[in-house]
C-alpha cells in the first residue's frame, strides 16, 4: 500500500549507517574511535542522577503535565537565559519540548506549510532539512564559503529572499562545521529578517560549550522587538548529559506559542516529566559542573587541533564547540567512500560531507566532543598510513 509520498522521498535517518560501517573493523589498530555523533562524553552529575531517580518514583511525575512543560522549569529556564541574553523572557515565552529536534519540528510546522520554503545555510544539519522534507516545505541552500570559516552571509542570503520564503534558520555553534557566528552577524541577519518580514531561527544547542571569552552568544533577545520574528532552540540533552531523556525548548512570542502548543497537543501532550522536575534544580545548582564540562570540551578542542596539526593533509577547515569538519585529502572522491573505508580500515568513525548537503563531498564531519583526550591522541598515527 502506498505511504505519503513526501516522507518516502525523505532521506533514512544517516548515523545508523554510518554506524553499520564499524562491523567491517578487524581492531588492527587498537580500539575503535566513534567520532560520528554528537553524544555527552560524560554521565550525568551524581547529584542529577539522584533527582532523576526521585522524581522518576514519584506520582507527579508519572501524570500528565502542561502542553508546554512544568511552571517550574519554564520559570527556571526564563530566568537563567534573561541572565544569559541580558533581557527579560517570560516563563510564558517558553516551549519544553521532547528535545530539539522536536523544537524544531513544531517551530516549522507553525511557520510554514507545504510548497513555501525556509533557508538552510549549508552544509546543514541533517535532521533540519529531513523535517522540512517530510512537511513539503522547501529547505533552500545557503552555500557557506569555507574560506570565510563556514559562516553565512546576510547578503548571499537575501538574494535568495522571494515571496515563498518564510523563515532562515541559523545554527551557532554549527553542527555540522563547529562554525560560531558572531554577534555582528546574527545581528545582520534578524535586521534582513525584519526588514523582509521574515522568520530567524536559531539553534543554540551548543551554546554551553562556548570558551568563556567568547562572551554572550548575541544581543537579539536583549531588544524589544525579537518577539516579532525571532525564535530560539536549545537542547538540554548535550549540557546536563541526558540526552536519553528528551528534553529541549524553544522561546518566542506568545502569539506563537500559542500556536506551537495545539502542535504540542497532538504531538506529545506532555514533554518527559522526570528529566523537567530534575532540570528545574540542576539549572541553578550545577552551573559550575557546566562550566567545568565545557573547559574540558574546550581542552578536547585543542588536543584535537595539535593532533591534526601532524596531518596537515586533513585539513581543519572548520572548527568548534562539539564538531570539526576536516577536508580529506583524496580530491575527486566521494566523502561517503573515504567515511566507510577509514571506519572499516583504521577503527576511526566520521561522517561524510554529503550528509550535510555538501555537493563537492569533500569533508568529513568529526565529533571530538565524545571522546578522551588519550583517544584524541591516537588519531594521527590512523590517518597517516591512510590510503584509498
């Protein structure tokens, strides 16, 4: 029998194929280095466990909540990203949602209905363009110039503004390069989306990664007038290392939550309700804890660009947060073929460029964010010896 046409013209979920390559691994080199997925690198605090357990055997936790997630967290979260943001944002400005993606999905599906089109800077994060694919909606490419370290340019993009575009979605730090736009730019492109009444989205998902001198992400929610056209995504998944228990958020105008929240109804009713009442505690109470994960995921960055400094071949084009997009050094084929056969033959797991709607496939996307530094280490003896 026939299925919806739209979603069988989607693209299968890409990383457990990805994974699929590792079974082809002998273990000549030692141990296999799963570079492909953006997972904690750590466990969850003690202190979170214990919460989770509790509000995991409690009565509460097992009814229904509100649509739009615990007054408590929302009050929790509002306070913390008016701190973070240097604005005020409202608990009523708050969507707890069943992790990011899912904010994304219902963010989009509140925007833009099928045969309009939102732009996707590329190389773009899989999930985003696999959503838009399955509602109808079209995501347009952005090309982002390597040579300006991946990020997009406000100018490029409004050339490609027309009467069926709807939205332009940013995602800073970038998955899939680790590309972190600054200020200035995100700030030019919420004045495009004004000027051409159009929606900015932008993903945060790994914003708590961010070196400390980086200072405040951007201003945007520092204005008066961001609930007009501004959205913002955020997982918890990567921060407090739950990604198994779902949880993420969203923050806009009321007007459009209210919206978001019938699609909420009909997708989940409820987000996870342990992971909410644990996080109502953690975000206050383990700000340090954060603080000292991102300093180790910052360290891991640099172990990563000295050990890639022994391979020049595999070029660092972009580099950040979570991610390093590397260019490999075999011109002319196809990013895919060089994933499999370095899985398969060195033990060492990366994602190929055309997974991100790369066309010139000639990168391959790294996650050293999950993996110790000693593993770090290893990579350049694996890569040099490394030939197609």
């Amino acid at each position: 029998m026939p299925v919806n046409p739209l979603l069988a013209a989607t693209a299968s979920p890409p990383i457990p194929e990805a994974q699929a390559w590792r079974a082809a691994y002998d273990g000549a080199f030692g141990p296999f280095i799963d570079l492909s997925q953006a997972v904690p690198g750590r466990p969850p605090h003690a202190d979170m466990l214990k919460k989770l357990a509790e509000a995991a055997a409690s009565a509460e936790a097992a009814r229904y909540g509100a649509i739009t997630g615990d007054r408590s967290l929302r009050e929790t979260y509002a306070q913390h990203v008016s701190g973070l943001y240097g604005g005020p944002v409202m608990p009523e400005e708050i969507a707890v949602t069943a992790g990011c993606n899912q904010a994304f999905f219902v963010v989009m599906l509140a925007l833009a209905q099928a045969g309009e089109a939102v732009l996707l800077p590329t190389p773009w994060y899989f999930n985003h363009q696999m959503t838009l694919a399955m509602l109808g909606i079209e995501a347009r490419p952005l090309p982002c110039d390597q040579e300006a370290g991946f990020v997009p340019d406000p100018e490029a993009a409004e050339a490609l503004v027309d009467e069926r575009l709807r939205a332009i979605v940013l995602v800073t730090p970038n998955n899939p390069t680790g590309a972190v736009y600054p200020p200035d730019v995100i700030a030019r492109f919420a004045e495009l989306c004004r000027r051409r009444n159009l929606w900015l989205v932008i993903d945060e998902t790994y914003r708590d990664f961010l070196p400390p001198e980086a200072g405040r992400p951007h201003d945007l929610l520092a204005g008066e007038t961001w609930r007009d056209n501004v959205i913002q995504l955020y997982s918890f998944s990567k921060a407090y290392g739950i990604p198994g228990h779902r949880l993420g958020a969203l923050i806009a105008g009321t007007p459009v939550i209210a919206e978001i929240t019938k699609v909420l109804d009909c997708l989940q009713i409820c987000a996870p309700r342990t992971g909410q009442a644990a996080l109502a505690w953690a975000i206050p109470a383990l700000a340090g804890w954060r603080a000292a994960n991102a300093e180790d995921i910052n360290r891991r960055l640099a172990a990563f660009r000295a050990a890639l400094a022994d391979v020049p071949e595999w070029g660092v084009t972009s580099i950040g947060a979570y991610f390093a997009y590397l260019r490999h050094p075999f011109p002319g084929r196809k990013g895919r073929s060089v994933a499999e056969r370095l899985a398969a033959e060195r033990g060492v797991l990366a994602l190929p460029g055309s997974y991100f709607g790369e066309s010139a496939d000639a990168h391959v996307r790294v996650a050293f964010a999950n993996v110790e530094a000693e593993e770090i280490a290893r990579l350049p003896e694996r890569l040099a010896a490394f030939r197609l």
